[in-house]
C-alpha cells in the first residue's frame, strides 16, 4: 500500500521535461502494458494510442496544443485516441470482444442485446458517444500515470488542445477522434507541493 501512495505523492502534472533524458525502451513498453491492460466499459478497449516521436510532428502539434512545451520536450508523447465505428452494436468487433470470453453462442446474442440496449441513445449521438469512449481513455492514462509514478518517471496529462486542429494534423480517419494527450520523462524543476482537499470534504459515509 505504501508503494502505491509513495506513487500518488511522487506523480503530478510535470510542465518542464528533462530534453538529455529518455526512458528506458523496457520500462516504456511496460507503461504500454499497462494501458493495454486497463479496464474499460464492457470489455470494448476503445482506445487506440499513438505514440509520437517523430520530431517534426510534434513541432506541428505544439501550437494546437496551446504552445506548452511538454509536447516537443517530453521523453515521449501518447495521443490517446478512440475508434468509435468499431464499438458500436452490432459490430463484428463487438461481437468478437464477447466471444473470446468463451461464452455459448446464446450467451453472446444475450451480451450483444444488452450492449445494444445500453448504447441505443448513446451511438445515435456521436458526441455523446465519443464521450463515452473519452471516459475509458481516461481510465488507461490514470494508470500508466501512476505506474509511471512507481518508476520515477513524470507525466502530464493534456487536454488543452484544439480538437479539430489536432485531429486533421494527425490525419485521423472517420470515427477516430482525440481524448486527450499525455507526456511521459524526467522532470527538471522540484515538485511543487501537492494541494489537495481534505477526505472528509470528499468523502461521505450513508
């Protein structure tokens, strides 16, 4: 338990990244893992990342990123993007997430229906159903945040970005949209104090 808290304390949104210094190729393919590895709604793995190290595109993400120097500076940079055509009901890809469950071909129609009923007003409604796919990333990049954390590697979640600016640098396809970015290094300057609220203004017991 002390490791992982050690990690929540040690981790915090880095703004200046250490440019000499890279991770480890081993240690970053577990950060992978880790996101590779995360829960998310219903088993659909919307998440599809895109690791950036080619340094003239990042250079062109920088000012629809509002110019922060965490996306030319970091050791590396995780676009966290969603497919949403794939998760959408009735899908091939859908269907086959329910099968590697080992399910009776019954049981899988009975997951597929429930899936259906539970996204018939989300997919009719892209927006809404790019927010529900944004929400599973979110889950993936906490993780590989703090993991991170137990490796003494810094982070730095970023959603101040133009959508469609990013989007269009990327070339994404139809279906494929941008949840949020995430720097991965070393941090140059000391941490600055953690401020946060105290558990008994978070937290309540019925």
């Amino acid at each position: 338990m002390s490791q992982f808290l050690d990690a929540m304390a040690f981790r915090h949104a880095c703004k200046v990244f250490d440019t000499e210094k890279q991770i480890p190729a081993e240690e970053f393919d577990s950060l992978l893992e880790v996101a590779r590895t995360s829960p998310s709604s219903f088993g659909m793995e919307p998440w599809r990342l895109i690791v950036v190290r080619n340094e003239k595109l990042r250079k062109a993400l920088k000012p629809s990123c509002w110019n922060q120097s965490q996306i030319t500076d970091c050791s590396e940079l995780i676009v966290f993007t969603t497919d949403n055509n794939v998760v959408r009901s009735g899908t091939p890809y859908v269907r086959k997430m329910f099968e590697r469950r080992g399910l009776s071909a019954e049981m899988v129609d009975t997951y597929m229906g429930v899936y259906k009923n539970y996204l018939a007003d989300i997919e009719n409604d892209e927006l809404l159903l790019e927010n529900w796919t944004a929400k599973q990333c979110y889950i993936a990049a906490a993780n590989m945040m703090t993991y991170a954390a137990t490796l003494k590697i810094d982070s730095c979640p970023i959603e101040g970005f133009d959508k469609e600016e990013v989007e269009a640098i990327l070339d994404l396809p139809e279906g494929r949209y941008v949840a949020l970015l995430c720097a991965f290094g070393y941090r140059v300057n000391p941490q600055s104090e953690q401020k946060r609220l105290p558990i008994t203004q978070i937290v309540e017991y019925r």
